[in-house]
C-alpha cells in the first residue's frame, strides 16, 4: 500500500509540471485550455515538488511526512482550482491524498499508539547508575544442563546482564485458521527489574492500516487496536489479560534474552533429557510452561496451557493450549538466537493453527534510549 500510495505522488507530482511547462512555453498542451501565466507557472512548479517531496518522505521520514504531504496537497488544489476546465480530475487524486495525510497525522498525534509507545519506553529506559554484571558460569551452575548449554550457545555468558532489550520484526497474523493472513512490521522494548512489555505492531487489513499495541507493566497488561489509528477495534484488559501476558513475558525472556533465566523467580522441574517444566511468577501471577531442546542445546518449543485466547474484540477469554515452535538459529550482533517462530493455538476442538508468524530483524541489548526516530 506504501509503494502504490508513493507512486500516485510520484505520478501526480510529475503531472503538475505540465503546468509549469505550459506556463514558460516549454510546451504546447491543449489538454490545459485556460491560459497560465508564469506567477501561476512557478506554483504549478512548487505543487509539483512539494509532490515529489512528500513521496520521498513517505519512505525517508515516515513519522512526519503528512506535515509535507498537507502542504502540497493546499499547493495542488490551489493551481488545480486555477484550471479547473482541464485539470479538475486532479482533485480526485488530491482527495486520495487527503485520506494519506489524515491517516498519517492520526498515526503520529500526541494521543496515538506510537506516541504512546514512545513515551513509556523513554521513561522505562533510564540511564543505568551502573554497568551491569557480565553472567558467569557461576550464575548459572544451578540451572539444568540444557539450560545451561542453550545459554552458552546462544552467546549470552560473559555478556552484561540483560536489564532490557530493543527488538524488531516482521511476519503475518491473522485472527483465526479461517482468516486471511495480514503482513507486518513492529517492534518492541523490555525491561527486567522490574519487568514490563511493550509491543507496537503495524499491519494493514483490507489496505487499511492497523495498530496493536500491547503494553503490561506492573500488575496491569492491556492490548488494543485500533483501525486507521482511530476505530478501536479491540481494547483487552484486566486479570486475564494480565496472566495471558505472563506467559508471553516469561516466552521473551527464553527466545530473545536467555541470559535473563538466571531468574530467581523461575523453577525447573525436569522431564526428560529434553524437555523441562518451568514455573514462573511475575508481580504474584504464575505461570507454567513446557521448554523442548534439540541434541544441539537449541530451544526449539515453548509449551503453555496458561495462555489465554481473547476474542476478536478482546472482551472474553479462553484458556487455550499456545505453542512458539523455533528454528533459524543465527547470528544477531555477539549472540545466537532463533530468527523465526510462529504462535500456534491448539483448540480442543480442532486442529493446531498458527495465528502468527514471526521474523526477527535486530535486537539490542541493555540500550539506554529509544532508536532513533525518524
């Protein structure tokens, strides 16, 4: 949708100089029958590159370029009204542009998701007083073998301790086995000490755009969505939400920061060579889970009957088996971690589905402020 709305702005930019050119001489074009003259030709010239401009800026400075595009959409329909005999289709165009920049404001405003996002991890990231402890093998001698060795390979020992991590992704999701699948982009912070989430993702649904973002600090977990970033689509919130969330917690803790289960608040329990129970409890909420590793010490399955399934809007629960089956081992930065798993629902009453299919992009550990934003 990005490419095909950038490409209307390309094309409509470049069609503003006919203005220009017809208003210099630079060409003969019957098509615009009233006369310009060269004061109006230099503003046909400026709504053509206020054009071209905004169409770069949708790709260069996503978070602001409705400030550029609002501009040349005032510029377009000004020289458009000038002409209206043979130019008044441009304003069909001006009217697409107009829905962008209405959609671009509303995603950036003060009140919106991102914002939001943006303004809790500033506040979660305070500077450190200290550099934090590299893990030892000490740290993680009472931990059982293949948490242990999974730690080892994944790079985490002799690194800092995790205090938090920045991560992005990519993938699809869909609300149901039924339902089309949705493409995305997001990213997320955690913190440990104490422990909170943040998650914002970006889709879009029948070409138009949607926001989730889950947020669960403290004893509090809530997840919303909203279409266009202004139709709520589903707001989810108290104790279930809080304990689905849990388990989603304690999952990021054994996919992206496996330094982290030296973690006092986890107990092991094993059941086979590969497979060990988990308990974990986060601000008095336990939680249970089944971790799987390979003959290569790679986490490969994260197993809960503690996650809770919300509904499409997010107003009741379902306690529902969750799985995040990984693989891609690889390389991201000093460590070596899963680059792809998917969240798959395992119903009673019918087959295992994934609902969610995720690629990581980067992770960062322990950084002091949000990247930097375009």
């Amino acid at each position: 949708m990005r490419w095909f709305f950038g490409g209307l702005l390309l094309l409509h930019g470049l069609i503003h100089l006919m203005g220009f050119a017809k208003a210099f001489g630079y060409a003969d074009l019957p098509q615009l029958s009233e006369p310009i003259s060269r004061p109006a030709g230099g503003v046909w010239l400026v709504a053509a590159l206020l054009m071209l401009v905004t169409a770069a800026a949708l790709f260069i400075w996503p978070r602001g370029w409705w400030l550029v595009g609002a501009l040349a959409l005032l510029a377009s329909q000004a020289v458009i009204m000038t002409s209206w005999t043979g130019a008044k289709f441009g304003t069909v165009a001006n009217v697409i542009v107009l829905a962008g920049v209405v959609l671009g404001f509303a995603a950036h405003r003060p009140t919106s998701f991102r914002a939001q996002f943006e303004r809790d991890v500033s506040a979660a990231l305070a500077p450190a007083s200290s550099p934090e402890p590299a893990l030892t093998e000490a740290d993680i001698a009472s931990l059982p073998l293949p948490v242990r060795r999974y730690i080892e390979k994944t790079g985490a020992l002799g690194q800092p301790r995790v205090r938090n991590f920045h991560l992005t992704f990519e993938g699809r999701i869909r609300g149901g086995p039924e339902k089309a699948w949705m493409i995305f982009t997001g990213e997320q912070y955690n913190t440990y000490g104490p422990s909170a989430r943040y998650f914002l993702m970006d889709a879009a649904m029948y070409g138009v755009p949607v926001t989730a973002f889950h947020r669960f600090v403290g004893t509090s977990a809530t997840m919303r969505v909203k279409a266009a970033s202004i139709v709520p689509i589903v707001d989810a919130s108290g104790p279930e939400m809080t304990r689905a969330e849990t388990v989603t917690l304690f999952n990021d803790i054994c996919v992206f920061a496996p330094g982290a289960l030296v973690d006092s608040k986890i107990e092991w329990r094993e059941i086979d060579a590969s497979n060990f129970s988990a308990s974990f409890t986060n601000e008095g909420v336990t939680i249970q889970a089944t971790l799987t590793f390979n003959d290569a010490f790679e986490l490969v399955n994260f197993v809960s009957d503690d996650r809770l399934a919300g509904s499409s809007d997010g107003k009741s629960f379902t306690f529902m088996r969750w799985s995040t089956p990984l693989r891609d081992y690889a390389s991201f930065g000093s460590h070596h971690l899963s680059g792809y798993g998917v969240g798959r629902w395992h119903p009673k009453d019918g087959a295992p589905y994934d609902y969610i299919q995720l690629s990581m992009k980067t992770i960062h550990y322990n950084v002091e402020r949000p990247a930097a934003q375009r």
